[in-house]
C-alpha cells in the first residue's frame, strides 16, 4: 500500500489536476449564464442541466459545472459595481480537454 506521505501528495496532485479555472465579472449573473449558454451551443458542448446559478455541461467525454458566485466586498464604499466569480469545475473526464473546453468557453465572456 501507498505510506501516508505518499497517499497525501498523490491526494494533493489530484486536487491540483482538477483545479478549476475562474474569470471575474461585473455582469448580471443571468446575462452570464445566457452567454455561457450561447457558447456551450457555439462550441457544441452538451447542455447537461441547469439551475439560477449554475450550467453542467459535457464535451469530448468530460463533464463540468460552471457556477457563478457572487463576491463579498468588504468595507464596499468606493466600488459602485457588484462582482461575479465566473467558477468551471471539472466532474469527470480528462483534465486537460476539461481546460481546453473551459478556458475557451471563459476567454470569452
């Protein structure tokens, strides 16, 4: 069996394999996920489900959620906007396709 040691870095490798990728945004989250939508359709990804929040999809046999959050500002006095994470994870498939698809998806919004 794996020493713990062992067990430990191969767990933090695979955390770091599915790491997400992440952009910021001022839009409304429902114009994001409208765009999301319209480039899942552009670049053939399989929409999976839906939700306020958050799109599933797949392409190429890999699986991920694009999920946005809204972000805390503390002591917001100057800022006059709300900002957005724009969040993908990758649910199963390969990591790097998972990147590729992703990275597209989010360069452009």
């Amino acid at each position: 069996g794996l020493s713990s040691a062992a067990a430990a870095a191969a767990e933090k490798k695979q955390k770091i394999d599915s790491a997400a990728l992440c952009t910021i945004t001022n839009k409304e989250p429902r114009g994001v996920l409208k765009e999301v939508q319209k480039l899942f359709s552009d670049y053939k990804v399989l929409l999976r489900s839906a939700s306020p929040t958050s799109l599933k999809g797949e392409k190429n046999r890999v699986r991920f959620e694009v999920t946005i959050t809204p972000i805390a500002q503390v002591g917001k006095t100057d800022i006059e906007e709300d900002l957005y994470l724009v969040h993908s994870s990758r649910l199963a498939g390969d990591v790097v396709a998972f990147r590729d698809v992703c990275r597209r998806l989010l360069i452009k919004l």
